[in-house]
C-alpha cells in the first residue's frame, strides 16, 4: 500500500484508460467478493491461523478442578492479549477501530463459549482443549445456518477467540512480529480483527480470504487501513503457495495466480489511472449532485459501524440515509444501554452535520440472532418475528433505543426509520410507543426534537401496494430494494439455485417502485431507495426518472456516482423510464438501459 489517498469502487474498467487487459489463463485466475477496493501485485505470504493438532484425553473426577483452572488461566492470558492489541490500536489507530476487538474480550467470558467449555469438562470428562473444540463445533453449527452475513459474523469473531484461547492452552501462540516480504500478500482462510490490525500496513500490499464477505471485520479494518482484499475465494489456500507471485483486484473481485509479465504491467498501469481519477473524484465529491438540466438529487451514505464516518465524511455523503442499527446489540452478550447507545447516536449526528441522519430502529430477528433475548424457532425466519414485529413484542427493548435516539436528536438532524412495516396498524402501534417514550422525556424535562421525522421502509409487497395510506400518516419513506424484489418475486438471493430470479429491473419491481414514488410526491414527503439498486450506475437511468428525492449507497460510491448523475438528464430518465415500464421481462429492459448508456460518453457499463 504506497498511497494514503482514500479508494473509490469505480466502474468495472477505465474507459480512458490506455492499457490493455491481456488473454487470462482460466487455470490462473479465481473470483472471490471484492471487499475493500484498490490493486495489489505482491507475492502471497501464507497466513496459518488456525491449529487443527491438539491434545485428546480423558480426566479423572480429581483433575476435573485443575483443569478448569487451566482453561481460566488460557481465558485470562487471552483477554490480556486482547486488551494489549486494542491498546495498540487507540495509540497508533483512530480510537474507534478498538471497538471490534472489544467484542473479543468480551468474549473470552462469554458464556455460550466458555460456560459450555466448563460444562463439558465436567460432565464429559475430558481436557480443556476437547470440550473447547467440542463447543466450538456446536456453537459453529449454530452459526453456519445464519444468512445474514452480518450476524454470521459473530460466528467467526467466536471462531477466531476460541482458535487464540485453544493456542494458549497448548502453548502455541506467537504474537510476536512475523517475518514479511516487502509487498506481501496475505492469504488465509480467515483473518482474526486482532490478526488484521498487527500486519506491518507499509508493506503488506493486500489481503486475500477463503471466508467473510463485505460486512465482515476484516473487510471493516482493510477499508479503513486502505488495504485492498477479497474474501469469499473457496479453497485457495490449497492452490497458492508461499511466494507465488500474485496480483489481486480489489475492485471486481479478480485473483492473477503467477501473473505474466504483460499482465503486471497491465495492472500497474491500471492502478495509476485509478488513482488518479480517485484523486480527480475526490476534489469534486462535495459538490452538489445536479443533473444536466437542472434536476438535484442527494447522495447519502449507509452506515453500519461509527468508524465509517470519516469515509462517509470526505466521500461527500449528505448525511446518512440508513444507519443499521444491529452491530451495536450484537457487539456483545449484553443488550446496549440507553446510555451506550445514546452517547454513539449523539457523535454520528454531530459528526455529520449539518446533513441528517437516518436511524432504523433495529432489524433483528427470525434468522438475525440476538442472543441477549429468548431466542425464537421458526420454520421459516424471513416471514417470522424480525424487525417491527420483534420490537412491538420487545417493547422494553424498542423503546430503550428510542429513549436514546430522542435524547440524541437535540443534537442536530436526526430522522427515526422503521424497518418491515407490513400492515398500517404495525405504523400506528410503533407512533403510539413513540409518543408515550416522547411524553416521559417531556415529564423528566429532558430535552430532545419534538419534530423528529418518522419514517417507514417499504420493503414487502403489501406495503408497497398500500404506499399511499402509508404516507399520509408519515413524514419520508425509504424503499429498501434488497427485500422488495426479494419478497416480491419469491426468491432467496442467497439460494444458488433460484438467484438468477432475483432481478432488480424486472417489470413488477419498477412498477411497484413507480407506485410508491407516486405516493410520496403526491403527499409532498420524501421518498429515497437505500437498497443495493442505489450502488449500479447502470440503474440511474430510470431510478433518476422515478423523481426519487435521495439514493443512499455505500460512501465509498458517491464520488462516483455523482459524477455519473451529473451526466444525466432528469427529462431523458423520465422518458427512459416510461419506455421501461412497457418491456415485458428484466432482459428487454437491461438491454434498453445498455443502448441509452452506450449513447453517453464514458458510461460505465
């Protein structure tokens, strides 16, 4: 990594750009999920994080005491070592980062983890070593049937402290400095934050993963150390070796086994011409996001973590469009305190002032975990208890963040976005708790924005086609595009055999979103998409000819899709729009959008 300068996701390939991508050999390239962008050429260095040999035996009833001591003891040195890395960390990094290893302290006394140990030292007899794996394997049983990739995290973060705590008890951990080549590329079938947050930054040139994707903490700590990685790339510990060149694009996901010598230079090439557009993009990611002829649209950012913030900052977000509420409840075995959380939402909307920010009050649920609560069995979770429906049953919880999030807008903009409506009267019963949680703030005499906007996410059928009633009784709507298309056109995108339904441009989705802005305009409110639509520039053609009145994306999308809005025309959108609406399947309208962008100059497509 030689440059400070922040990376930029851009469109598949620099239409300006002189280089030429030479012939790939289908034996040397891979495909894996881009996770923080930018080019590495480097040689692989083999990250062994996991330890597969240790000790099995049984115990007797007399040593079932010392050895419990024992695991105390390797829990003990693991929690210091913990706090050793995070102190590390608020020194040398911005403070901000140490929250995801405070998640792992936590950890080592976790219950689910350790109580299980101690459980199984007990009752089954056997060595410290075993019943940790024995839990591991059971808690990892759990995790795997998760889809979200967000809460799977949290089986990984469990993963990576039971992998240092097992490396203890065996006395096999080494956290002294490794031994890197310059312009290393690390290769791994995982990487631990505390893993991540050691590696000597000024020479290791990117990152390379078999598991995690984009909300992993890995992929969190390269965006923001400026390190590019991909995550998701099965078995290629099994196929790179030690020193094998490599190069890694960061941007689509692409892996170069033993690159050629034209394919480095190609790459090389590649690089500089990305830094310097980034540089260029940057300079004018602050300004105002305007079509051609005249038609303004705002830009904001999707935020999940707090240390998000300085990207979403100098990226040129007008403010947050949705902050996911969840990584909070789930950072460790103890809900958030009003307190926790007000401090947090209080620094996000000063942080980002003037602009506002929007705050969806927490998604969690059916196959969410959330293990501070009763979990909640259901044969088929994305239809169960999550989201609104979880919190008007878990209205201690619900009105707890509101609490917070009430105190917190006093501070500057503040909007409250609730997930899943599906029926109006879930709308009424959630405004009913949230003026009862305003009334006992008026009696406490503790200040806040009496004004604060209630929003709604339509992101079901049901609510879409009743988007009119819905916005009479609110003040902005947001559509959440991932689970619209996802419940409308029946399909689980994570299915590999039915993914291919899941069409973003089919017919039924652009007139289900032509009804809801319809619906917002004609009450005067503001209507954004903050689903993954937002982040294809293809999409714009239409989405822009919809008269949506925000798009809030990645923040490291902005600079460009700014640049690509501004291109545009609002009147030709509109027109484009209509001519979609009368295609009859998703091919018939992406090849319309693909002819109206080969007519702009330098469209990425």
């Amino acid at each position: 990594m030689k440059t400070k300068k922040k990376k930029i996701l851009t469109e598949k390939r620099l239409s300006k750009s002189t280089a030429i991508l030479p012939v790939l050999s289908k034996g040397r390239t891979f495909k894996g999920i881009p996770v923080s962008p930018g080019i590495a050429i480097g040689t692989a260095h083999i990250f062994e994080q996991s330890i597969d040999q240790f000790p099995r035996y049984w115990i007797s009833d007399r040593e079932i005491p010392s050895e419990i001591r024992r695991f105390k003891q390797a829990l003990n040195i693991s929690h210091h070592q913990l706090f050793q890395i995070q102190r590390k960390i608020c020194k040398f990094e911005r403070a901000d980062h140490s929250r995801i290893l405070e998640t792992h302290q936590m950890l080592t006394k976790d219950e689910m983890l350790t109580g299980a140990t101690m459980d199984l030292i007990q009752q089954e007899h056997i060595n410290a070593e075993w019943a940790l794996d024995k839990a591991l394997s059971k808690l990892k049983t759990n995790f795997s049937n998760i889809k979200n990739d967000l809460f799977r995290e949290r089986g990984f973060d469990i993963e990576h402290v039971s992998q240092r705590i097992l490396k203890n008890l065996v006395g096999k951990l080494d956290d002294s400095p490794k031994t890197y080549k310059n312009q290393s590329i690390i290769v791994s079938h995982d990487l631990s934050p505390s893993d991540t947050v050691a590696l000597p930054k000024e020479i290791i040139e990117g990152l390379l993963t078999e598991i995690g994707g984009k909300t992993s903490h890995v992929a969190i700590i390269a965006r923001a150390l400026e390190i590019p990685a991909i995550a998701g790339v099965t078995n290629i510990t099994s196929m790179i070796k030690e020193g094998d060149p490599l190069i890694i694009d960061g941007y689509e996901g692409k892996i170069i086994l033993h690159p050629t010598k034209k394919e480095q230079e190609y790459y090389k090439e590649l690089r500089q011409d990305f830094v310097q557009k980034e540089h260029q993009l940057l300079k004018e990611a602050k300004a105002p996001t305007i079509t051609r002829d005249g038609y303004s649209i705002r830009l904001t950012a999707n935020m999940e973590l707090t240390e998000e913030i300085p990207t979403i900052k100098s990226h040129g977000a007008e403010g947050i469009g949705l902050y996911r509420t969840e990584m909070l409840f789930l950072k460790s075995e103890q809900l958030p305190t009003e307190e926790e959380q007000f401090q947090i939402y209080k620094k996000t909307v000063q942080s980002l002032s003037p602009y506002a920010t929007t705050i969806r009050t927490i998604d969690i649920g059916g196959d969410k975990l959330l293990s501070s609560t009763d979990s909640l069995d259901s044969l088929n979770p994305a239809l169960g208890l999550r989201a609104i429906r979880f919190c008007l049953r878990e209205k201690g919880l619900f009105k707890t963040q509101l609490r917070a999030i009430l105190r917190a807008s006093q501070y500057g903009k503040l909007k409250i976005l609730l997930p899943m409506i599906t029926i109006i009267e879930e709308l009424r019963q959630a405004k009913k708790i949230i003026d009862d949680v305003k009334e006992d703030l008026i009696d406490k005499k503790i200040p806040f924005d009496k004004k604060i906007p209630i929003g709604v996410m339509i992101e079901v059928p049901s609510a879409a086609l009743m988007a009119d009633a819905l916005a009479a009784e609110v003040d902005f709507m947001s559509i959440g595009t991932n689970d619209l298309i996802q419940y409308t056109l029946a399909v689980d995108r994570t299915n590999e055999h039915v993914a291919y339904l899941y069409q973003p441009l089919n017919p039924s989705i652009l007139s289900l979103l032509k009804r809801i802005v319809y619906a917002a305009k004609k009450m005067e409110i503001d209507v954004s998409i903050c689903g993954e639509m937002a982040n294809e520039p293809l999409y714009f053609l239409i989405l822009l000819g919809l008269g949506l009145t925000e798009l809030s994306m990645n923040p490291v999308s902005i600079p460009r899709a700014k640049q690509i809005i501004r291109q545009l025309s609002f009147h030709k959108a509109t027109e484009t729009l209509d001519r979609a609406l009368l295609c009859k399947t998703t091919a018939e309208v992406e090849t319309l959008l693909r002819k109206e962008a080969a007519k702009i100059p330098n469209f990425p497509i």
